[in-house]
C-alpha cells in the first residue's frame, strides 16, 4: 500500500502529511464513529454509518503509516472482529427468545443512562453491525495491500 | 423532479446495461455498480420524496409530524447499500484475480470452459 | 399373489448383495423358485377357468390411484405359466450353461429382476402398475443385454434397446395416463367397463398412436425391429427368456389386454394388419439371408411377434384363438431352438451355420430337440404348432374383404419361417461332421431343450383338452364371443389342409435352395445404412450433431452476449406487454417541481454517468462512478434522507479506494469494440433504460397508501423507543434484514478473504 | 399459529457457523462441528416438519411487531418440507465434505462459509417479506460466491466470472421488481401483498412487474435463455460445493417462482404463457446439451437446467396436480442432484478423470459402489417407479388436463435425452473397459484414502439414496403432502390469514 513513498520528493511530502494528520485524526474519528453509532437511535446515524467512518479511519491510517503500523496498533487480525459482531447482534437477537418473545423484539431497561439514553437490546444490535463493518472492511482492505505488497 | 429522477433512473440502468456489455472487465464493474446505485435510486423515488423533512422524531415530540419522508424505503436502501457494497467489493476483487491467473482483462478471452465439450 | 410377484424382487435384491460370495452350488437351488411359482400358477388354471378374471387386491399409492392390484384372467395366466415355465428351463439350463461365469451373483439378480417384472406386468391389474412393471422389464433387458459389458458392442446394443423401448414406454405412458383420465380410474377392469367412452372420445386415435408406439418398440415391429437382433449379444439363456419368449410378448400382451377395450374397425385394425404384416414377411425373409443362428433366431422372432400383431389385427375369435395357441406354441419351439443354439455354442465355439455340420452324430438328444422345435414350427403332427397354423390360417380366409391377400402373405411367411426353423433345427446336424465336441453335452443343457418339444407334441395330440383351456377361454375373455371352431387332428379335405401342404411343400423347396448358407447372401439383405435402424442410428448422429452446433451457438462463452440475451429477453417480453398498457396522465405540476440546485446536482450527474461510460482512461471513469455516488448523496440529503446521505458518501469513498487499489496493477483499459456491436448494445440499454423510466413513471402514477409508514411514524419512539425513524426500523422493526444484512458482508469479508489468501497448488480436487 | 420456535432452523446454522469461526484454523474440530451442527439441524427439520404437519402454518413475526409492519417468517407446509430437504442434503453434503476436501483445502472458512449458504437456503423458505427474501437471497448468493471461486484456479475463476455477474444482474432485476411492487402496493409483506395486488385497478403493471419478477428469479432457476451461467460454472468448483449448488441454489429460485407467482401474479394469461414456453425451451434446450457433453459434471449440470422445465411447467399449467407434480418434483430433484454431484465426487476421486472417455470399468472393480449410484442415477431418469417418475406422471396429467400437449411432448423429449445421456453415462463409465489410473501429483486416491474418510464418501450417497427410495416407494404419502402445497399454494387465503390476522 506505501510502494509509492520513495517515488519522489512530493509523494513523500503529502505522505509525511498525512502520516501526521491521520495520527492524529485516527483517534478522533474512531471516536467520532462510536458517538454516531450511539446517537443513532435519535439522530440520523448508527452502527453502519459508525463502522464505516471507523474503517474509513483505519483505512487512511494505514495508508500512511503501513500496513504493519496498524496491526501492531489493533493487536489482534481485524477479521475476529466480524465473528464477535455478528454473534453479539445474533444474542441480542436470540435474548428476547428465552423469554417467550419473538426473535429480534426490543428489551429496555427502564432506567435511561447519561448521554446515551435508553438502553436495550436495540443497541447492542447496532453494536454488532458496528463491528461487523469494522471487521469485513478491514479484512478486504488489508487482504488486498497485503497481495499486493507481497 | 420527479421526471428528473425518474429520467436518471432510466439513464442509469442504460448505462450501466450498456457497460455490462463491454469487453473489459473493469468496464463490467463500473457497470453493476452503476446497476446497484440505479436501484437504490429508483426505490428512493418510488418511496415518494419529500424536501427537508427528515423521518427523525423531534425535540420533545413523540411522533413525526403530519409531513415526513417515508423512512421505509430509506431503511430499504441503507440495507441495500451495504449489502450492493460487500458484493461489489467481491466482485472486484474476484475481477483482480481473474486478471492474476488468466492474464487478460479481456471478457471475451474467458469462454474456454464453456465451449469445451470433450 | 403379492408374495408370488415380489418374491423374485426379493430374490434379486439377495443376489445383489450375495456379491461374488455366492458359490456355485447355490445356483442349482436357483430354478425351484420359478418351478414352485410355475405350480402355484398351474394350480390356478381351474379357478380361472372355472371364474373367468380373478382379482387379488393389494394397497399402495392409494392417493394417486395407483394400487398394487393384480388380475388374473386367461390372458395373464398364459403368460405367467410362460414366463414362470420357460424360466425353469432357463434358470435350470444357466446353472450349466454358465457355470463358470465369474458373477453368478449378477445373472441371476438380473434374471430373477426380469422374471419378477415381467410377471408384475401380466399380472398387474393397475394401468399404473403396469407401466412400471413394463419399464422395469426394459431396465432388466438394459442389464441383461449388456451382461457381457467389458464389450463395446454389447453396450451399444444394449443402449439402443434402452432407448427404443424407453422412448416407447414414455409414448405409452401417455396413452395409459389419457386412458385413465378418460375412464377417470387406472383400475383396469373398470377401464373395461369404459370401452365406448374410449372410442368415442376424440383423443381415441391418439391414444391408439402412443400405444402402438409403446406396443411396436416392445414387441420389436417394423420399423422398430433392430434391437432386438442387436440384443442378441447377451448370453444365450438371456435370449432365449426375454427376447424370444416372454420380454418382446409384452408388447402383444398389451394389444390383447387393451383388445376389448380399444378394438374397432379402421385405424386399430388397419396399423395392425399393415405393421404386423410387413414385420413378418420382413423377418421372415431376413432370417433366410443369416448365418449366425441367433441372427436366424432374432429374425424368425420379429417374424413371429409380426404373426402375432397381425392377428390382433384380423381380430375374429377365431385369429385371436389363433393368437393364444400361438403365443404358447413360438414360446415352445422358440425357446428349445435357442436352447439348442446354446448347446451348440457352448460345445463347438461358434454359432456359424456355414461351419456347424453333423452334430447330431455326437448329440442325438439335442439333435431330438431341435427337430420337435422345427416340427413344431413347421406345423405338422403330431406338434401343437399345427393347430396354430390351422387357426391362423383360418383365421386369413375369415377376413371379409382381403383374404386372398391376408392369406397370401401368411403362406409366404410361413413357408419362409418353415425353412428357418429347419436351418436350426435340422441343417447343424446332418452331413459330414465338422466338429468333434470333446466332452458330453449335460443333460441340464439338453433336457430344457428337449421338454418344450415333448410338451409341445402332447398338447399337439390332446386338442380337445387345448380347445377348452386356452383357445375357447381366450378368445372369450378378448371378444366376448366365444370362438365357434374346433381343434381336431385331422380335419377333411378342405381349404385348411391345402394350405398347410402348400406351406410344407414350398417350405421344403425353400430349404433346399437355403440349405447351403452363405456369408455373401448375408451382405445381399444387410444394407446397413439403408435399413430402418441405420437411418434411425444416423438420424441420431445427425441430430447430435445439429444440437452440438445450436449448443455451441447458444453457450458460446462470451459473456456479454449472454448479458445481452437476458436483457434483451427482458426487453422483449416488457415490449410485448407495455404496447397495450401506458396511459400517460400525470400530475405535471408534482413531476416538473424543480429546484435550481437540485437541476444543477442532475446535470452533474448525468456528465458523470455518461463520462464513466465513455472515458477513455480507468482513472477518469472511476472519479466519475465516485462523483456519480457523491451526487446520489446529495439527492438523498435534498430529499430528506440523512442516513442514506452518510451511508452512501463512506461507502462511495471505499469504493473508489478499493477500485483504486485494485486497478493499480492491471493492464491498460480495454477500450476494443466492434462499431455494429456498440450501436446494437446501444440500443438495447437505450431501450431498457426507457422502459424503466416509462414503467417508473407510470408506477408513480398509481395512488398507493398502505398505513404502514403512519405506523413507524406513531410507534417509532413510543413503542421502540427512538427517534431516528430509519434507524428504528433498522434495528427494531425491521431487524431481521439488517441482522442478515451483516451476515452478508461478513460473508463477503470472508469470500474476498478465501479468494486472495487460499491459492490452489495441488490437483484440481 | 403463533410459534416463535420456527426460527430456530435459521439460527442453529448461523450459530454453528460462528461456532466454526471461532475454531478458525482447527480444521479436525470444525470438520465435526459441521455435521453435528447439521444433524441437529436435521433433527429439528424433521421436528417442525411434523409439527406443521399436524398444527398447519405456524408464523413468528421478528421483534414482534405484527404483520405487515415487522418481518414475518411463515413455516407452511411447503416451507417446512423444504427446509426438510434441504437440511437433509445439507447434513449429506456436511458429510462428504468432511471426508473428501483435503486438509489444506478446507482450511479457513469453506465450512462457515456452507453453513451460511444453509442458512441463506432455510431463510428464503421462511421468508415472509419480499424485501427480507431479497436479503436472504443476497445471503445465499454471496455465500455461493465465497464457494465457486473457494480454492481459486483459472477454470474456476473463469466459471466464477459468469456466475457471479449474471447472479448480480438478477439481483438487480429482482430488487427492481420489488420497487415497482412497492410502488403499486405500498407494502412488503407478502401476505399483504396478495391483498394489495389484488386491489391493484392497472393488471399491466402489475404483470410487468411479475417480469421482472420472472427475469431475476429465471436467472437464479437457470430457465431458457437466462441459465448460460449455470453450464459455465457448475462443474468447475470441487464436488461437494457443486452437490450444495446442483441441489439445492437453483431450487430455491424454483421454491420462490411457485410461492411468489401463486400469490400475486397468477393467475395471469400472459405471464402463464411466458411461463409455459420458457418451460418448453428449458426442458429441450437442456436436453440438447446434456446430449452432447463428455464430461460428467457438465453432463449433470445441463441436466439441472433441462430438469428445471419439469418444475416450471408445472407453474406454467397452473392446476393443483400439475403444482402437486412440481412441487414433488422438486423434492426428487434436491435429493437427487447432490446426490449426482457427489457421485462425480466419488468417481473422479476414485478413477482421477471426470471426462466420459476416460472413465470405465467402475462396474468391474467397484460392484457394490455401482449399485449404489444407479439409484440415484435411474431415479433421475425417472425409471418406474422410483422417484423421478411419480412427478412426471402428475406432470404429464396437467398437461391432459390443460391440454398443454407441447408441453407434454416436450416433457417426453427431455425424459427420452435424460434416459439416453444416463444410459450412456453407465455404458462408458460403469462398463467400458476402463483405463488406468494416472495419479497426478498431490492426487490421493481412493484406496490410499483413511477408513474415515472413505465412510464420508460413501454414506452420504447412500444416505440420500435411501431417501430417493423412500419418496420412490412412499410416494402415496409424498403425493398427499404435495397435493396438499399445491392446494395451499393455489389457494393461499390460509396463508394470508394466518400472517395478516393471528393472535399474539
């Protein structure tokens, strides 16, 4: 994905740019991207628009720091993240099953928590499409620069 | 506007149909993208439109108000999206691997299998 | 009864699995089966006869109609005395003549498959049922055939079987589903009751067309004769059992069965009389021509089976007395003849008539057999084949309106088959002898051989007894007048005995100048390419040849092109339909409601669609897809649609970084295109992409308020708790979608994953 | 009925393949996850299918919002017997998966990847919202995709190309027709939609619609002339990915086209008409190029299209036996044609080749193997009475009915080529005199392969063998079951009510 660093003096000037700017715009947007995800039950938002600005911030991290950057900096190969996803939104799903509910039915605990309000099943749902989109980006990204690094 | 949209609808899916049926492989690509858009498109118009009147609930309000756009066709899209991009994604890298194994990104070069009945 | 049917089922499915286990000795325990279900149909001849048509009723696929009834009536019981009877000969004569085959196991499963179909067939009382029983007899025919598989021709022959039975039975098929549906039951003797209704209907000569086709593949008529001389591949006691004595009868069978029901004047008689006629005199002369004795054999049979059609044909009680005594009489002599050639085969190493001389030195009692069988064929007595011939020539005079003609050809093929049946009968055993058979001939071999003959010479002098149990029955239970004549050995001075002189006399003649076979008078009959199954087979390699051509013309691999059929197909059928259903009244004042900003977004976009289309350069192409998508955005975010708006833009940029990455390392853009081929393709997106804009126009125009937006809009927050109405729908009210919606792109994440990382190196499998 | 249990089909998939992903890179232990994932899949199948036998159309709307404002699911009696089926040659398939991809080959994620297609399969059938169906349908083709190109290779990459644009040119079509449904209606709910299209004054749009309809679902059964993809591709991926697809991807289509078309388009001359030709063309254009292929997994998948045309025709003719025959049809050929791509499985592993010419001696040296694989073999030609028969009989009493008499002749002519290219697909492969072997490299055949492993060949093929008998020599029963979906299909106020007006 960096093969084009050395090409000349300004490539690597806008690299340097924005190796500085993503460093530190990643954090910001990947906060950024939780805060849509939460208020997307009352403004327009949620997990999908969430992932996808998350990814978008990974994405142009990793296109000017390296592919190798931002895997030491997530730790673990972003595809787990598509598993978990899926199986958090399938629970919350499942949840309402046991208690004699239909599939998928909203539970809310009655107490509503600071800034984020009302709390239910509804947003671990959009928690887990959260994360799903982070994962599958992220796989196809990588396992693309990583080929075509290789 | 609506004879707008519609017109571009109508547009869309020519050009794309008519991408689809070119020889390059890239050209292919850009043609079912522009066939997914077109789609999503046509549900957003046929869902009626509605200017500046979002389907969010107000400050302090418990319903929509007598005017909103149908939020269903939207939620519609939004899934159709999302879906049209993780195929889309497939398939342009599924276009890049042909490329890597049969060399060309000529269509018309891939037919082999097809005809070969021995 | 149902035991007596399925019992060889079971036996075969025991054979399958005996596998190469089964041991030698086990096959002489083989023929008690048929021979005990020989004693129980025996025993069943006075009740028949004394009863007329006995049912035995047995439930199966009772929703369908079908039912596992079995009737048994003069005409089944013939034919299962013949099928269980020659098959204790048969099964008797395998367990020497194939003694030291390797798979025993297979035979025998095969045969005790065919002996147990066949007899379902006669037996079944359910059109249904029937059917299947038909067919399964063509399967076992298929295995049987093609028992000797290691050989090239044995599959092929065994594949043309296949195909011209198979083809028939799905043409009768038809004619027994239009029965049923006509008569409103498959229940046969309900059917019985339904004959006038059958002739009546308008689909009589059709029904009759699709079961004469079913009839004459089966029974191996003119033009469909050539497989069975074909079939003659299989193992001698497999030609001996089906395709002499009992397989190429079901077809005649069939014509007997339906006879009551379907009978009449005109097409049914005339298609008899002409195919049955031709397919004698066809076989007959042919059969003259041969060398290799089973050829003779297969030749005489067809000539047989035609004698057969063609007195169903002339239909008077008395050719269908003829028909019953017949069929049992060519079952007889039939079978001992190919029994005989067997011996031979097996003893000298080859069937040639041309090298087969003086046998009979070192094998009497084969010899003994073979003249009973050609005296019987012959029809002279003391052998029951003289009443046959008696009848059958009767049966010729008693024609109204052609009998000189009928007759003529009866005696042709009759002296013709006389000399046949001598060339088997008669010629390998007299002169010098050419072989010196080194070891004694078994009498498993000789005695099934001999039996028929002997029987055939008692019944030939009880005719009283013949008179009451078959020909008198028979005839009754086809017509239900009873046949008038009467079988006696010696009948006068008439017509009959003429008849019967001139045949043996001319016969004689015709052996004579017969009696040395040559191999050139072989190729002088054999024209290959002109006969019915030449033509047939080349018919064949043409037809695959022109399916190949359409094939390739069809799946030709381009891509595009089938892009292009499919919507073109689109296109025509919407073509087809819109001309008669556009009505154009439109609220002008809501469809023309444009912004400025918004007409500006459109002109954007429309230079962006058309830029991507025809953009010379990847990159360009690619910027406008992205712009098209940013455009798309704005649309959703003048039309209050705020979600959409975020959506589309993050996915718009990932798309175009993904296109990016991935085009970096392809070739340069592909821009070849024919100039007849880029208007035709023009056009045809052209007019797809106006009927979509003329179809959405229209629809837009339809009043349509179904509520369920009002219900979002009332319950989004008080019921689910949230206010961004899409999003609610998203996770809430219509959660299932999105929860699948995230499956989709994981799979998808995981498919790009398995397509770039799982590279093949080994084997295609 | 309320029954929130119907789901239950749907999730045990899904969480079996999460359960496998987690396991990513055990293979040993998702090989056995798979098939005891898909038995108890199985086991429930069979449960909900009794119980929908016996209590009728069971429904659960999702979040529990009623119809037609949430997503309804509906278990009729068809659903349930396909989920049946399905399951059925999903857990087979599971089998031979597990004993014939190698190692290195299923590595990663073809298992989650089948149980997600099963997932998508079982979806469909309960899918009681058009819009929902068009998401388990981008399910089962994204899955479908992941498996055609698992393993990659020019040829399979090359087939690939042609499946996964055509399939993404008919998801088009289909969501374009759901727009154009939703604008006449203003519903998704397919209950309600027969309602609302019955209300619809303008029956031109609404059968344009129905083209639409009938386009991108033509495309997916693989009918004439939108099946190119099919014969381009089917006989490219590795066996038990071709079984998965032969039995069960084209057939979900066939599933949709009967449940859609009976509740808003028919009855409709026109679309009928349509309908009936393309059956026509489906049936004989298969079987031309069934008759002239070499090579068994082209063969069999020319014959996939050809027998396609039984099943539409049934739809074309539109009376409840001819449904009835259809449908039973379909059930036969699920069964069938995985078991036919397993069967190529296990004679290519056995002998290395797929192609005509150089296979034979199968009968010589694998007798007991032989007789395994003629059942299913002459259950496809429908050779009485085992299990292709019975359908073609109610088939061919439709056409009677209807007095369709091409269609009856061309149901004949297909019976006569599929009769025809079997009996020569036995004489070269079974009884020719065979070649020898050329081991290729990395190519371990069968006697090298592990007693295990050689029961996962085997068993499946006999398993679904069995079953072809059972609806063979049970087929009273199986006709009362499809007699009874065609009645319900044909009228489908049953249906309706149960979803639009249930108590919670």
């Amino acid at each position: 994905m960096h093969r084009n660093n050395d090409d000349n003096q300004s490539g690597q000037m806008t690299t340097l740019i924005l190796r500085t700017a993503s460093t530190y715009l990643m954090p910001l947007l990947l906060l950024f991207s939780i805060f849509i995800l939460i208020r997307g039950h009352y403004e327009p938002g949620g997990g999908f628009v969430g992932g996808l600005i998350a990814s978008i911030a990974l994405v142009v991290y990793g296109y000017a720091n390296g592919l190798k950057r931002i895997k030491s900096f997530l730790q673990f190969h972003p595809g787990g993240l598509i598993p978990t996803g899926v199986t958090l939104a399938m629970l919350s799903g499942i949840a309402p099953m046991f208690l004699g509910k239909p599939f998928m039915t909203g539970l809310w605990l009655d107490q509503q928590l600071p800034i984020i309000g009302h709390v239910g099943t509804a947003l671990f749902f959009d928690t887990g499409v959260y994360l799903v989109v982070v994962g599958t980006t992220l796989t196809i990204i990588f396992s693309i620069g990583e080929e075509i690094d290789s | 506007m609506v004879i707008l949209l519609a017109l571009m609808v109508g547009l869309m899916y020519a050009a794309g149909i008519y991408l689809v049926l070119r020889r390059s492989l890239v050209k292919l690509i850009i043609g079912l993208i522009l066939l997914g858009n077109a789609a999503n498109l046509l549900i957003f118009l046929i869902g009626g439109i509605t200017r500046g009147e979002p389907p969010v609930i107000g400050e302090g309000e418990f319903t929509l108000g007598e005017v909103y756009a149908d939020p269903l066709p939207q939620a519609l899209i939004l899934t159709a999206i999302v879906i049209g991009f993780g195929l889309q994604a497939f398939a342009m890298v599924l276009l890049e691997q042909e490329y890597r194994e049969a060399g060309v990104t000529d269509l018309d070069s891939l037919k082999d299998e097809d005809t070969d009945d021995q | 009864m149902l035991t007596a049917v399925l019992v060889g089922f079971v036996a075969a499915l025991g054979f399958a699995f005996a596998g190469n286990h089964m041991r030698k000795s086990v096959s002489y325990w083989i023929p008690f089966l048929p021979a005990s279900l020989f004693v129980y149909f025996a025993l069943m001849v006075d009740p028949v006869l004394a009863d007329g048509a006995i049912l035995f009723q047995y439930n199966w696929a009772e929703s369908m109609g079908v039912s596992m009834n079995f009737r048994l009536d003069i005409l089944s019981l013939l034919f299962a005395l013949l099928i269980t009877g020659i098959g204790t000969l048969v099964f008797l004569y395998s367990t020497a003549y194939m003694r030291d085959h390797k798979q025993l196991d297979r035979f025998y499963g095969y045969l005790s498959l065919f002996m147990a179909s066949m007899l379902g067939l006669v037996l079944a009382e359910n059109l249904i049922t029937l059917f299947i029983f038909w067919e399964m007899t063509s399967i076992s025919s298929f295995f049987l055939i093609g028992f000797n598989y290691r050989d090239k021709k044995a599959g092929r022959a065994a594949l043309t079987a296949l195909c011209i039975t198979g083809g028939g039975g799905l043409l009768l098929l038809v004619a027994l589903l239009m029965m049923g549906q006509l008569a409103g039951t498959y229940s046969f003797t309900e059917i019985l009751q339904s004959g006038d209704v059958l002739r009546d209907s308008s689909m009589y000569p059709v029904i009759l067309l699709l079961l004469f086709a079913g009839v004459f593949t089966k029974s191996a008529q003119f033009p469909f004769h050539f497989w069975l001389p074909e079939a003659m591949r299989a193992p001698t006691p497999v030609s001996t059992y089906l395709h002499s004595a009992t397989m190429v009868k079901a077809g005649i069978y069939l014509l007997a069965r339906f006879h009551p029901v379907l009978e009449g004047p005109g097409l049914w008689q005339n298609t008899l009389l002409i195919v049955g006629g031709i397919t004698m005199l066809f076989g007959a002369i042919h059969a003259l021509f041969r060398t290799d004795m089973k050829a003779i054999l297969a030749y005489t049979t067809i000539s047989a089976l035609g004698i057969m059609v063609f007195l169903t044909g002339l239909g008077t009680p008395a050719a269908l007395a003829a028909l019953g005594l017949f069929i049992l009489v060519h079952a007889l002599y039939k079978s001992s003849m190919f029994l005989v050639t067997g011996v031979l085969d097996k003893t000298t190493g080859t069937r040639n008539l041309t090298q087969l001389r003086g046998l009979g030195k070192y094998m009497p009692l084969v010899f003994a057999a073979g003249m009973l069988a050609a005296l019987s064929n012959a029809g002279l007595l003391p052998a029951l084949g003289y009443h046959s011939k008696h009848l059958f020539y009767e049966a010729s005079l008693g024609h109204i309106t052609h009998s000189t003609l009928l007759t003529g050809l009866a005696l042709v093929t009759n002296i013709l088959l006389l000399a046949a049946g001598l060339l088997i009968g008669l010629r390998p055993f007299t002169g010098q002898p050419s072989h010196h058979p080194a070891e004694r001939v078994s009498s498993l071999l000789w005695l099934p051989a001999l039996l028929p003959g002997l029987l055939a010479v008692a019944a030939g002098l009880a005719p009283v007894f013949m008179e009451k149990t078959l020909t008198s029955p028979f005839a009754k239970e086809l017509t239900t007048t009873a046949f008038e004549g009467h079988l006696h050995l010696w009948g006068g001075f008439d017509q009959l005995l003429m008849l019967s002189v001139m045949t043996l006399a001319a016969g004689l003649i015709v052996y004579w100048k017969f009696s040395t076979p040559k191999e050139s008078r072989v190729t002088l009959v054999n024209r290959e390419k002109l006969s019915p199954g030449g033509l047939m087979y080349k018919a064949a390699v043409q037809l695959r040849n022109f399916f190949k051509t359409l094939i390739h013309i069809l799946q030709n691999g381009y891509l595009r092109y089938y892009t292009s059929v499919i919507v073109g197909f689109l296109v025509l059928l919407m073509g087809l339909r819109i001309q008669y259903s556009l009505e154009f009244n439109y609220d002008l004042a809501r469809i023309l409601d444009i912004q400025a900003i918004e007409a500006v977004t459109m002109l954007v976009m429309v230079i962006s669609v058309v830029v991507s289309v025809v953009s010379k350069s990847r990159l360009l192409a690619v910027a406008s897809l992205g712009s098209v998508g940013l455009c798309i955005c704005l649309i959703f975010l003048y039309f209050s649609a705020p979600d959409l708006a975020m959506t589309q833009f993050t996915i718009d940029t990932l798309t175009v970084v993904l296109f990016v990455l991935l085009l970096n390392g392809l070739p340069a853009y592909l821009l070849k295109a024919d100039r007849g081929i880029h208007w035709r393709d023009l056009i045809l997106a052209g007019g797809f992409g106006a009927l979509i804009f003329l179809f959405t126009l229209e629809v837009l125009n339809q009043p349509t308020d179904s509520g369920i937006n009002a219900f979002y809009a009332e319950n989004a927050y008080l019921l689910a708790k949230g206010k961004n109405v899409v999003n609610v729908i998203l996770v809430d009210f219509r959660g299932v979608d999105t929860l699948i919606e995230i499956v989709v792109l994981a799979v998808a994440g995981l498919g790009v994953f398995s397509l770039i990382k799982l590279k093949v190196t080994d084997a295609p499998e | 009925m309320t029954d929130h249990s119907i789901l239950i089909p749907i999730l045990i998939q899904l969480t079996t393949a999460l359960v496998l992903l987690f396991m990513w890179n055990r293979i040993h232990l998702q090989r056995r996850a798979s098939v005891i994932g898909n038995a108890i899949g199985l086991a429930y199948a069979i449960y909900l299918f009794q119980k929908v036998y016996n209590q009728g159309i069971l429904v659960t709307q999702g979040g529990g919002w009623e119809a037609p404002y949430g997503i309804t699911f509906a278990a009729d009696l068809f659903s349930a017997s396909m989920i049946l089926i399905a399951s059925a040659s999903g857990f087979a398939v599971s089998i031979f998966a597990a004993g014939s991809m190698s190692k290195r080959r299923s590595m990663f994620v073809f298992f989650p990847i089948f149980h997600f297609l099963l997932m998508g399969i079982i979806g469909s059938f309960l899918a009681g919202d058009l819009f929902n169906l068009y998401v388990w349908f981008e399910l089962i083709i994204i899955a479908s995709f992941g498996l055609i190109t698992f393993g990659g290779g020019k040829r399979q990459l090359e087939g690939a190309l042609k499946y996964v644009t055509l399939n993404l040119l008919a998801s088009i079509l289909f969501i374009t027709g759901i727009a154009f449904l939703y604008g006449l209606t203003g519903t998704l709910n397919m209950a309600d939609l027969a309602l609302k299209t019955a209300e619809v004054e303008n029956k031109n749009l609404l059968t344009i619609t129905a083209l639409f309809f009938f386009v991108g679902l033509g495309i997916k059964t693989a009918v004439f002339p939108l099946y190119f993809w099919l014969p381009a591709s089917y006989h490219t991926p590795l066996s038990a990915i071709s079984a998965i697809f032969g039995g069960l991807l084209t057939k979900v289509g066939v599933y949709t086209m009967l449940r859609i078309f009976s509740l808003f388009f028919l009855p409709d001359p026109f679309v009928s008409n349509v309908i009936t030709v393309v059956a026509i063309f489906t049936l004989i254009a298969g079987a031309m190029g069934a008759m002239i292929q070499n090579d068994l997994r082209k063969l069999f998948s020319w014959l996939i299209v050809c027998h396609i045309g039984f099943m539409i025709a049934g739809l074309g003719m539109y009376t409840t036996i001819a449904i009835a025959g259809a449908v039973f049809y379909l059930f036969h050929d699920i069964i069938v044609k995985t078991n036919l791509f397993m069967i190529s499985g296990l004679i290519h592993r056995i002998t290395g080749s797929f192609k005509l010419k150089k296979l034979g001696g199968f009968y010589a040296h694998y007798p007991s193997k032989t007789l395994l694989i003629a059942i299913p073999l002459f259950s496809l030609v429908g050779i009485p009475p085992l299990s292709g028969f019975w359908p073609k009989l109610l088939l061919i009493n439709g056409g009677l009915d209807t007095e369709s008499y091409w269609l009856i002749a061309s149901i004949l002519v297909a019976s006569f080529i599929t009769l025809f290219a079997i009996g020569k697909v036995w004489i070269e492969v079974f009884w020719k005199k065979g070649a020898t072997v050329t081991p290729k490299k990395h190519f371990v055949t069968f006697g090298e392969l592990r007693y295990i492993h050689k029961v996962g060949f085997v068993l499946p093929i006999a398993a679904l063998g069995a079953i072809s008998l059972f609806l063979a020599f049970g087929a009273g029963w199986v006709f009362t079951v499809s007699e009874q979906i065609a009645r319900e299909l044909m009228n489908p106020e049953s249906y309706i009510e149960a979803i639009l007006n249930q108590n919670n």
